[in-house]
C-alpha cells in the first residue's frame, strides 16, 4: 500500500499541475494541450509508446524545457520559468533514462553531490574546510550514510560507480537524488535494463521512499507489470497527446490506452 492510500481524502491535496501544456521543437509537436495532476503522497505513473513524449513532460516539469503554452502549479503556486537548479531548490528531484552519475567518483561521493542544494556555506568556508563548513560537511556526510544504508549499498560505498554493475548504478542515482531530500521525485524508466531481480529491488525501494519518506513519486516505465502493481494512479500519453488518465485498472479497460499502447484486442 502506497502513502496515498492511508491519507483521509482531505489530505490528498494536490502536490503539482499541469494545465494545458504545449511543446513544440521547430514544427515538430513533442506535447499537445496536456492536463493532468500530481497528489501529494501518491505515486503517479506516465507511460505510452516510444516517442509519445513522457521524458519531455518530465523535462518541463522540472524546468530543462520551457513549453509555449500552459501553466504549472507546484504546491499551490505557479511557478514561474526556470531552470533544472532551480527546480531542484523548489523540492524537485529526479533520475534519468541514462545513467548521468560521475563515473570516476565513489559511491559516497556520487550521493553526497545530491546535497549540494542543501549546503549554507559558500566556496570560500568549503575550501578551507573548517569550522562551520566542516560541521556542515559532516552532517551532511551523515545523512548520505544513513541513505546508503536505506538502499543497500554499504559495500559499494566508497567503489567508483564505473566500476559497479548496471542495476547497483541505478541505486547509487536514486540515492544521488533521495539526497536532495525532494518532495516530488521524478523517475525516468528506472526498471530499463534490468533483470528480474534487481526489478523487484527497484520497486521495493521506490514503495519504500514513498511510504517512510513521504516522497511523492512521479515515474516513467515501460514493465506494465511494475506500472500496475506500483502506482495510485496512471496518465497515458501517445504522439504528445493524452489518451488516458486513471487507476489502474481504469486505464487497463479503457479501449484507446488498449489500441495505442497495451495491445489486447477487442472484445
């Protein structure tokens, strides 16, 4: 049972929106006219074909691209036209399709660069690190160990993460990401290239960040089977357009997600 589920429906108060979102690259539409809510606690999911535009919804919500029309509201406010960084100091976090993490830089030290939103001292107390930015540092070195606990990864923490399997480098982005202690985390095909096993690890790791966290979770994937058994509920794109919004088993039945993307036949 994901957080959502044990929140009276007073609480479900809505955590980000988007209203009518167009994206045009030159005169390719990426996004037509797409609406569709966040609620806080929830875990949304966003699927579709190849190409039908989930990562570049992804990249507007937090602010890599900016779209022509629409509006997003993030915990009541619209927000205004920003960048990732920004983003990121707003409570937005998130993973990526490819692995982005620094490939010569220990376990430990790839998560702690997610903190790097949270830290007070300049550059200046950081060099010469003492002081404040030592107590700093340390506290915050404190809070990576307890995520490298959280996701299983104490013997790997100080390897180089180009040096460790597939499924381990996408715990170490997730973790990268859970650093930044986010509101809303965006996960983008988080379950690509793995193997059964490290699926099922996966997933037990997002349920967990979102029921002892609290995190907000809004993800991208293509295993129909991790979508169902994972998510409150799903929004459905195909060619930049939204052809469902629902639970589930809403957008199982429903006969236009089943054309485009799911592949059973007509009754």
């Amino acid at each position: 049972m994901s957080l959502v589920e044990t929140l009276p429906a007073s609480q479900r108060d809505i955590l980000l929106k988007v209203d009518n979102i167009s994206l045009s690259f030159g005169g390719v539409k990426a996004i037509t006219n797409i609406s569709f809510d966040i609620r806080v606690g929830e875990i949304r999911a966003i699927i579709g074909p190849n190409g039908a535009g989930k990562t570049s919804m992804l990249n507007v919500i937090n602010g890599f691209y900016h779209p022509q029309e629409g509006t997003i509201t993030f915990e009541g406010v619209p927000r205004p036209r920003m960048r990732p960084h920004h983003a990121a100091t707003h409570g937005v976090a998130r993973t990526f399709q490819n692995i982005a993490l620094f490939r010569g830089m220990s376990t430990l030290d790839n998560i702690m660069t997610g903190r790097g939103t949270l830290m007070k001292r300049n550059l200046l107390w950081q060099a010469l690190w003492t002081g404040p930015a030592e107590r700093e540092e340390i506290e915050h070195r404190e809070a990576v160990e307890k995520i490298i606990d959280f996701l299983e990864i104490q013997h790997i923490r100080k390897t180089p993460v180009g040096r460790l399997p597939y499924g381990l480098q996408k715990r170490v982005e997730l973790g990268r990401a859970l650093a930044a202690e986010p509101r809303l985390l965006l996960l983008d095909e988080p379950m690509a290239g793995m193997n059964r096993e490290e699926k099922e690890d996966m997933s037990r790791f997002i349920l967990d960040v979102n029921s002892q966290f609290g995190t907000t979770i809004a993800l991208i994937e293509h295993d129909m089977g991790v979508v169902m058994d994972l998510s409150d509920r799903v929004v459905v794109l195909d060619y930049g357009k939204k052809i469902g919004d629902g639970t589930p088993d809403e957008v199982r039945a429903n006969q236009d997600v089943i054309d485009a993307y799911l592949g059973v036949p007509h009754e």
